[in-house]
C-alpha cells in the first residue's frame, strides 16, 4: 500500500525557512503530540519480561509501585509518577531517573519532578553500601522542601514494589490517567505557542 505522505516544509537549511514552512510542521505537531500517552504505553510495555535480576520484572514494578499509590489514595498524577518512575530503564542505564523525570516535567508538579527526578538517590539508602558507595547520599537534600515527599515515596510505594504475588493493577487500569495527565503540559518552552493556539481554537 502506497504511503501518503503528510504536507512538509520545503527548506533545507532552518534559516530558510518561511511561515508557511513553520505552520505546516505546526499543523503536524498537534496530531503527533496527541499520541504522545500510547507511546508512553508502549514504552512502558518494553519493560516487560526485562527483570535485569530483580524479583519481577521492570514492568511489574513500575505497575506495582504505581498500585501502592493508589491504593494509599494518592492523586491521579502522582499515581502516573509512580508508574512512570523507571520507564527510563530501558534508554537511561545510568541515569534513568533523569529520563523519567524529563518526560514528565511539563506535565507535573514541581513537587513531583523533584521526587521522580531523585528517587534514585533516595532509594540507594538500601543499596548502595554493597556496591562500595555511600548509602546516605540522600542526606544531603535533608533541608529540602521535596525530602519527605521523596523518602515517602521509596518507602511506601518504590521499594515494596519487588512482591510477586502482590497486587499489580495492569496497564490498561492506568491508561486513562496517562490519557488525562499528558493531555496539556503546564509548562514548556513553547506554552506561548500552545496557549495562543489553545485561545485560537476555543
């Protein structure tokens, strides 16, 4: 089946680029970022079957945490925070939580990126001593305003998340909130744009 291709600008330089190039990829970035929750999804889904060692693998702990969560009653967004937390695993071998937490800036609270952004300091306090590194390396965001919120957050949802006959609500389960969390960023280099097409269309 013939492929049909989508208008496209026509420079080959950016600096030659005309209005009429610019709202043609702007005319396609709606559609493409719209899909952005099932690319989650089926990125989440690489982490099937990969355990890496662990007692279960990378997906169901990435459900599992999420699960904690919200059964502990926690918000919609902090709930896909949870789910999200390690979907940088698969890219990100040595510093998934940034590639977690990068993801899920424009959508989430500053309280929430700062606890996704370092949940891989804070939960080293169980491991890190075994491979010749401080285990207290959290302690110096002991002052921060997001310590609590993060220490919580290994404690109760993150390092729990290992049981494999415990409670994994499935993928599907979250897929709304994904839908609902990634549906508008709160913040982004390009919220002028978004917002004045936003107005536009209302």
């Amino acid at each position: 089946m013939e492929q049909i291709c989508e208008p496209q600008a026509t420079f080959t330089h950016m600096e030659n680029g005309s209005a009429e190039d610019w709202k043609c990829i702007a005319d396609a970035f709606g559609p493409f970022a719209r899909e952005l929750p099932q690319r989650i999804m089926a990125h989440l889904q690489l982490l099937e079957g990969d355990c890496g060692g662990f007692p279960v693998d990378r997906l169901t702990h990435c459900l599992q945490t999420a699960t904690l969560a919200y059964r502990d009653g926690k918000n919609e967004e902090y709930v896909v925070c949870a789910l999200l937390h390690d979907i940088g695993d698969t890219l990100g071998s040595y510093n998934h939580a940034d590639v977690a937490a990068v993801l899920l800036e424009p959508f989430v609270s500053e309280a929430n990126h700062w606890m996704i952004k370092h949940h891989a300091i804070f939960q080293g306090y169980y491991f890190f001593q075994y491979l010749g590194m401080d285990r207290n390396l959290r302690d110096q965001y002991r002052d921060h305003e997001h310590f609590a919120r993060t220490l919580e957050f290994i404690e109760k949802y993150d390092a729990p998340a290992f049981d494999a006959e415990g409670e994994t609500l499935p993928l599907s389960f979250f897929a709304p909130m994904i839908e609902r969390v990634f549906a508008k960023p709160k913040k982004s280099l390009y919220q002028k744009a978004l917002d004045q097409d936003g107005e536009a269309a209302a």
